[in-house]
C-alpha cells in the first residue's frame, strides 16, 4: 500500500463512495482504516487524507482533517445533531416569493440554526418575476441580514448574489422547490445541476437535489447544494441563549431586568417592550417563542 499523503476536499457522496477534489484532479475513494471505524461521519466540505487502494481505482479515506465549521441540524422530532456540511462560512437561505408559498417561520428555524453554528447567513428571495419579494425582504429589514432579490428564471438579481458568494464557502439551504439549484445554474456558466421538471408535483418528501454537492465557482470561493426539506428543529441550544440567534434581539439582551431573561413574560424585557413598539416585529418574535418552547421541552440528552 502506497501511502501518497494526498489530501482532498469532498465534493459529494454516492453511497460509500465520496468524490474528492485533490490537486491532482477529483477522485473516487472509500473510508479506511480509522476513519471507517471510528471518525466522525465525513459530510461535503470535509478535508480528507488520501492513500492510493491496492485494488487500484478506488482511493481510502485514511482520515479526516478538524472542521473548521460545521452545519448541523436536528432531524425533524430526531434526537442529536446531524451535520450537514462542513468547512463552510456562509449560510444562504433561499426561499420562493411564490410556488411554493414562502414559509417565514421555516426560514427564521434556518437562520438561527446558521447562527448557533456560527455562520454568518443572508437570504435570497428568489421568482420574483413570479410575483414582488418586497414585503418578504421588508420583514427581514431589522435583522441586518443581506437579502437578494433574484430571478433564476429572468436573471434579475442573480449579478448580485454571484458577488455574494465570491471567494467564501457558502451553503444554499432552504424548501424544496424554492429554487436553489436553478439559483446555482444561473450564477455558474456550464453548470448543469438537476431541477425539477415543470410537470412535476411537489410531492411531500420528495426532492428534486437528492445529496449536497460542492461546486467550486470560476470567480473564487465555492458554494453546496443541499436538498430541500419542509421542517427542521433546533438542538443544542441552551435556551437563555436563543434570543443571542435573533440579531435584532442582540442589542436588547443586556437591557432586560434578569441577566438570565428569557424575554417571554419576564418584568421589564426590552425584548418585549421592543416588540410593544413594534422595532422588534411581532412575526419574529413569534418565531423566537416556538423555537424557545421547543427547546424547553426538547428530551435532554440523556433521557
Ligand atoms: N418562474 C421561475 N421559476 C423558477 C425560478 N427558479 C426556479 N424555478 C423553477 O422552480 C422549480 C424548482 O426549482 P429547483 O431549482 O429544482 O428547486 P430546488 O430548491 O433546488 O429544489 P430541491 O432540489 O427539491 O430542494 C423548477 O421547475 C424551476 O424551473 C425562478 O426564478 N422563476
Ligand atoms: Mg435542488
Ligand atoms: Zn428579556
């Protein structure tokens, strides 16, 4: 066994085989070793090391290199944290302006979850030649969140969010059929990922972008297409830490009467208050108290 000291990031995952980028162009190899044994689960976005199989053809994945992020996410009523990708900076929420209908909610779960990993997160609001985004991209005004307004169809929009994604690792996440794909066709020229057929129903459960794929982009940087899904919840999070995941909410924390507020009935919440004034939306704050309650009643670990 030839041991090449070649490392490689992974672009995909077929099964048991991970397609991997390396210097001297992509490969297909299989965990190895200590790696199969007992790594951690290797996720899109995972820098690998590399040896050379003695059945020719297929690569061992010998070891994973510390992820310098990660995007986790609880699997809808599952326990623990299931990452997703990995070695990624950005995190862009794509949501349709119309068909399917926008979700406000279920991009607030999506945002907070970027933020409780620590990614820095924006929002595209995309067919907007299907009906205006504006009032959708109004409610996110507050959170100082960037908000693209794009056309996969028409093209509208799409100069910006190219720039938006130059030179950092992003991931697109968000509802199925919202457009994600087509989003990444119309910012990479030759790209040729699958979207769904105009004939098809969006059926529950069914995606068109079945595993996430890495594309690196001929401007710098690199962007992963991950499925679309209809829920998630949030794990991990200890509960008096959940208004730090509302950017909004930031400024307001210290303010509060108890250090330790939870910002739902407490006397004297500046979140509350905030809300009261109406400079803290009523929708987001919504969205804080389902998550919050969630969290209260959320099995602890060890139960
Ligand atoms: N009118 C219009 N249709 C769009 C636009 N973007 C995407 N579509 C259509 O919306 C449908 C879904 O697009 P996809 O790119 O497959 O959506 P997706 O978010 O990748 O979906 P999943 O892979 O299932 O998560 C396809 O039929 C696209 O042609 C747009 O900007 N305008
Ligand atoms: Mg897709
Ligand atoms: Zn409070």
């Amino acid at each position: 066994m030839v041991n090449t000291n070649l490392t490689g990031t992974v672009l995909e995952r077929d099964g048991s085989v991970y397609q991997i980028a390396t210097p001297e162009g992509t490969v297909r190899a299989v965990l190895r070793g200590k790696a199969k044994d007992e790594g951690p689960k290797v996720v899109v976005g995972d820098i690998v090391s590399l040896e050379i199989g003695e059945a020719g053809g297929l690569f061992g994945i010998t070891a994973v290199e510390p992820r310098r992020s990660v995007l986790a996410r609880r699997v809808p009523e599952g326990r623990g944290l299931r990452p997703v990708v990995a070695n990624v900076d950005q995190v862009v929420v794509v949501t349709a302006a119309v068909d399917p209908a926008p979700v406000p909610q279920l991009l607030d779960r999506l945002l907070a979850i970027a933020e409780v990993n620590h990614l820095t997160a924006a929002i595209a609001i995309n067919k907007i030649d299907l009906a205006p985004g504006d009032a959708l991209a109004e409610r996110f005004h507050s959170t100082g969140y960037p908000v693209y307004l794009t056309s996969a169809k028409t093209g509208e929009g799409i100069p910006e969010l190219r720039k938006g994604l130059r030179g950092r690792a992003s991931v697109v996440t968000g509802p199925s059929g919202a457009g994600k794909s087509s989003l990444l066709n119309a910012i990479e020229s030759g790209l040729k990922l699958r979207v769904r057929e105009i004939s098809a129903k969006i059926r529950r459960g069914r995606q068109t972008t079945v595993s996430a794929i890495m594309i690196p982009l001929t401007e710098g940087g690199y962007v992963i297409d991950t499925p679309g899904f209809s829920e998630v919840g949030l794990w991990g999070v200890e509960p008096a830490e959940l208004a730090e995941c509302f950017p909004e909410f930031r400024p307001l924390i210290a303010s509060c009467r108890f250090a330790d507020c939870r910002h739902k009935q407490e006397p004297d919440c500046a979140v509350q208050q905030a809300v009261v004034t109406g400079s803290v939306r009523d929708d987001r704050y919504a969205s804080y108290l389902a998550l919050l309650s969630e969290l209260e009643s959320a099995p602890k670990p060890w139960e």
